[in-house]
C-alpha cells in the first residue's frame, strides 16, 4: 500500500504503491515501543487502553509497579502483551523505580541526607545542582557534560564527587522531579527492549518471541534530536544526567550493562520528536494531555498542514486513515499538532518550536505566497 523511501527535501517518509482510497486505514501501531502516563494521572489512566474517566481512579490495580487498569481485561492483556513477552522485566523495573523515589522522598521528608556535608563529601553545589553547573549552549558542550559525567562515575573517582558512591548527592538523586520520573520510566522499558531483543539475536527466528514493535533497532532508526531539543530548553540536560544516574543505581543488574550514557541518550533525544501524545478521547482542544507514547513505524508519516491521513488512538494502538484519495506516488503525511486553524506564521513557529523544521508544505508555500503578495500589493 506505502512503502517508507527518502524524501526531495530530507529524512524519510511514506509514499503511495498504488492508488489508495478515502477511508482506507494504511497502517495499524498495535502497540507503543515505550510509554509513559504522566505521574499526575497514573491511578485515572488506564495502564493497558489508557482509557481516562473524567479524573476517576482506574478500579483495578497491579500488585506491583503502581499501575492502574479500568478492567481485569486490561490487566491481564497487561500482563500478557507487555510483561510475560519481556519475562516480567517491565514491572520489575517500574517497581523498582517507584520503591527507589518513594524511599528517597520520605528520607529527605525525615531529614536525613539533606544535612550540610561531612568534611569527607565537601561538596559546594549540595543541595540545589545536584550534577550540573550551568547549561550547555552546544553539542561540543553537551558531549563535554557527557564526558564529565562518565569520569564522575569511574571507579577511580573521587567518592565525594561520585553521585552514585556520595550519599548526600545520591538521596537527592533518588528523589526524582516528577518529569524526571516519568522520563525514567519510559527509558526503562526502552532498555528492557534492547536487553531481549540482543538476547534473541542469538536464537532461531522462528523462537523468537519479541515483536516486531518492540524492537530497539527499529526505534533507534528514528532521527535524534538531542541538540535541538537542548537549544530550546537547555536545562533538560540536568534531568537527562539524572535520570540516566537514577536509572544506573537501581535497575536490575541483567539490564545493568545497557544502562549506558549513549543508550539513555538515545531515548530521551529520540521521544523528544518522535512521541505521540496520550490525549483524552474524544480529542479536542479541551483534552488532557495524559502522557507520551512512542510508536516508530508511526514516526515515518511526515507532518502537511493540508494531511491526506489522519492518525487516531484506538486504546494502545495508533490507526493512520486516509482522508481522501490518493494517488500512486504520492507523499502520505500527518498533522503533528492541533495547530491547523492557525495563520500560517503561527503554524511554523509552532511546528519549528515543536518539532524543529521549517514547513514546507503545500499549504504553507501557498499562503506565505499569498501573504506577500498582498504585503507587495500594498
């Protein structure tokens, strides 16, 4: 029906085999490589569908992991489709997670581990920057924070500046911001991914027993935008370094070895453009914003202000639509954001914010033309 080939203006999208017809659904993502519901609707979200009831709490919880569900259906599909195919990782890291920050906080809470330093861990920057000094301006300064980082943490560093071996830095380490948290999560079950999938590099094809969209390889295909997302909010970098800390102090030690800095910053620069919002259904411009989900074959639709497709959740999974028909050859493309009443100024500075690229469209080409048309008439 499509097949994914490079674009004349860059990167890769999807483009028409045959003629398609209005209506006709062209791609299912049965499933989000990795996700996160923001911690703030966690018991009124679904865990499974990601079903949101006006603020109620979900009925059905999971022992573990502090997950929520609307039905015992949604649990055991949980469990089915999420857990037992990665041997029951997902939950362990999700506890693991969320036992690491609770005891963290009631530490801190008792006030313990919040006390000015010993002269053993004389350390001038407890207890606001726990890691950084200041924001990076460049990808030269961004790798040099990643080098630094990596010397902190070598066996032959100094413990006081260790924030793995300091206790006074390592509480506050633990005691993550909520969008630390949430990050964290979600770069878990990613690592969780990689682990097997690795694991199953070395079995026969027909025993393996991941899925396809569960796959590391085909999510690290995706572009990274780890510089652009940092230009624009630079003070990212702080929780990107903490949460690739947190993640090395608690996860299991299987998944130890994947816990590393370029793989940690593979996530976080890959879900920075390519995440699909959870929105409360039925969408519209009063939805909560319940969380991110990343679904990589999704990520190949590129963004028109005039789409041809629509793309719609169905509980986990992302259904891509045609809106009209199409014909052989022709680019299939997305809207990214709910942005397409706007002026076409307004459009592009959101989508170059969001998204970082200039909009080239159809449409936008059309309206700026007109816009300076008439700027030039008058």
């Amino acid at each position: 029906m499509f097949t994914v080939r490079p674009t004349s203006y860059g990167g890769r999208g999807c483009f028409a085999t045959a003629p398609i017809a209005e209506g006709t659904v062209v791609h299912r993502a049965p499933a989000p490589f990795t996700s996160a519901v923001n911690r703030d609707f966690r018991k009124e979200v679904c865990a499974y569908c990601f079903h949101y009831d006006l603020g109620r709490t979900m009925k059905v919880r999971f022992p573990r992991a502090s997950l929520w569900f609307c039905s015992d259906d949604c649990r055991a599909n949980w469990v089915a489709h999420e857990d037992d195919v990665c041997r029951g990782l997902v939950s362990d890291v999700l506890e693991r997670i969320d036992n690491a920050v609770a005891k963290a906080r009631k530490t801190m809470q008792l006030g313990r581990g919040i006390a000015e330093p010993s002269a053993e861990y004389d350390v001038d920057y407890v207890p606001d920057d726990v890691i950084l000094d200041g924001s990076p301006e460049s990808a030269d300064e961004i790798e040099q924070v990643w080098q630094t980082i990596a010397q902190r943490i070598e066996p032959a560093a100094p413990a006081a500046s260790n924030p793995l071996k300091n206790p006074l830095l390592k509480v506050r380490l633990l005691a993550l911001e909520e969008i630390e948290w949430d990050s964290a999560r979600l770069v878990a079950v990613a690592l969780v991914r990689k682990y097997l999938e690795e694991e199953e590099e070395s079995t026969a094809a027909e025993s393996r027993k991941l899925p396809d969209h569960f796959l590391w390889s085909k999510f690290y295909s995706l572009e990274s935008h780890e510089v652009d997302l940092l230009a624009r909010v630079p003070a990212l970098l702080e929780s990107h370094v903490r949460v690739f800390l947190f993640l090395l102090a608690v996860m299991p030690p299987a998944l130890l070895p994947h816990v590393t800095i370029a793989n940690v910053r593979a996530v976080v620069s890959r879900e920075a453009a390519n995440a699909f919002g959870i929105w409360q259904l039925p969408l519209s411009s009063e939805s909560e914003f319940l969380g991110s989900a990343i679904f990589p074959s999704g990520s190949y639709f590129n963004h028109s202000c005039e789409p041809n497709v629509a793309k719609s959740r169905v509980g986990r999974s992302m259904h891509f639509t045609t809106t009209r028909d199409i014909a052989p050859d022709e680019e299939l493309c997305i809207s990214y954001g709910m942005m397409l009443d706007q002026p076409v100024d307004s459009r592009r500075e959101t989508l170059k914010e969001q998204w970082y690229f200039d909009c080239g469209c159809v449409r936008c080409a059309r309206e700026l033309a007109e816009a300076n048309s008439s700027n030039s008439s008058g």
